[in-house]
C-alpha cells in the first residue's frame, strides 16, 4: 500500500499532506516496513497541534466519535486488512488511520478545524448532528481542494487508498463545486468508491466555508462553546460573564497580534 501510495502523492495529494508526511517519513519512521506506535505519534502530534490519537476496538457511534474530536483525540483502530485485499476494509484500519489521518492532522490549521467539526457536534439535534457526519465525509475522508490550478486530495479516505486516489482524480466520477448546503445531505456509498467528489476552490476556503456552516448550526442549538485548551474542557458560553472573559481574551490576543506585527516590521527594517 505504502509504495504505490508513494508513486501517486506528488501529483494526486495537496500540499500541506506532502509537507507532512515528509517530515514523519524523517522523524516519525513512517515507511512501507513499519508501524510508528500510537504513543511515539501522540508525542509529536501534540507538540504539533494537540491532538492525540486514542486506540479503540471497533466503530464508534458517530456522536461519539465527533464528540471525541470536540477534545482533540481521535479514535484509531489497531487492525490491519487482510494483505490478499489492499484495496478493501470493511471499516477503518491502522493504514487508513494512520497514513491517511494522521499527517494532516499534524497541521495546526487542518488539525483545528478538525476540531471546530467535533465542537458543533455538541448537544446538535440528530439531523444537524448527520449533516455533520455527512460533512465530514464528504470533506476530512473524501475532500477535494484546488491548488496551482490543480486539482488535489486532502481527504484521509482517498490518502489511503491508491485505487480510489488514483481514480478520484480521472473523468469517472462527479465532482461539484464544494456547497456545504447541498453536501450536508447528500447520500453517499460506503462500500465502493464515491460516484460524487466536492472541489473546494483551496484549503482554506473549505475551513472558512465550515465556520459560516457552524454559525448556523449553533443557532439551531441555541448555545455556543469553546474549547478550553488551559484544563482541556469545553466552556458552554451561556452567561455574561463567560462572555465577557471570551471577549477579554480576544482583545489581548488582539493586541498580542499588533504588537508583534510591529516587532516584525521594525525587524525587517
């Protein structure tokens, strides 16, 4: 899997997965002949972007598992499929988990909107709560983005699959425009590879796109939240005064920002 994954990521993979699986390649062991373990990934995740990936036994249920990535952890099975069927798992495997989620999810900014995916998940009503499922994969597992005028892959399904990410990319199947809207509910199969692939317009266009579609869910919900990364919890912001510290510590971040726009600026000169 991991040599003919090799042979398609320069001209099928987007650019921040190709920066990332470099670095895990030099650093982490990352390579056809062994599996890096979950802890030695954990540690260097969490320099990264703070995630850790828990080992689970099986499928979880989706409010579960969005639940789980609210706190930057991601649930990883520890199987392998069979070596007679490399192309096919009937459920998510160490090679999906590993080689497809976790080098994006060692980006800072793919990593947190990853976890804006799982903060909207919390207390939704179960039909925003599939829309998001639905969202995630059609996007974190099956995303398209444009790049240099390029079309490429920055969905974890089609990073570990060489059939499907050799075939993503041909004039077989569908592929749309990204519209969150229309993508939220739009069925899709599990067992054969997607008839339909939404094109994000870049890599950051999905996430900007995401938030606007969050804002709307939280308004169906009723409530905001935040993560907390000091006590690692979530703060429901339910009152003036959680409110209030929010908007104290914008404001110092803000002028934290300012003032280092300014150091850099009389550094360059």
């Amino acid at each position: 899997m991991y040599n003919n994954l090799k042979v398609l990521y320069p001209t099928h993979a987007c650019e921040e997965y190709l920066r990332s699986i470099k670095v895990l390649e030099e650093k982490m062991g990352f390579g056809p002949d062994s599996i890096p373990q979950l802890e030695d990934i954990n540690v260097y995740l969490k320099q990264l972007s703070g995630f850790q990936i828990r080992p689970v036994m099986g499928l979880l249920s989706l409010r579960d598992f969005m639940a789980a990535l609210a706190f930057r952890v991601f649930h990883s099975t520890q199987y392998i499929r069979h070596h007679s069927m490399p192309l096919y798992t009937p459920e998510p495997d160490a090679c999906h988990d590993i080689i497809g989620h976790v080098p994006l999810l060692a980006d800072p900014k793919f990593a947190r909107w990853t976890q804006e995916l799982g903060l909207a998940s919390l207390g939704a009503s179960e039909e925003d709560l599939n829309k998001i499922g639905t969202l995630y994969w059609y996007t974190v597992e099956f995303g398209l983005c444009k790049q240099n005028g390029q079309v490429r892959a920055f969905g974890a399904g089609l990073l570990s699959s060489f059939g499907e990410l050799e075939y993503c990319l041909t004039e077989k199947p569908q592929k749309k425009p990204l519209n969150l809207e229309e993508a939220c509910v739009k069925e899709y199969p599990i067992t054969e590879y997607q008839p339909l692939y939404w094109v994000s317009e870049s890599f950051d266009k999905v996430i900007e796109q995401f938030g606007q579609f969050a804002g709307k869910l939280s308004e169906h919900r009723g409530f905001s939240v935040r993560y907390d990364p000091y006590t690692q919890s979530i703060d429901v912001l339910d009152s003036d005064d959680k409110i209030e510290d929010l908007a104290a510590e914008i404001s110092y971040n803000s002028t934290l920002m300012s003032q280092a726009m300014k150091n850099l600026k009389n550094n360059r000169q």
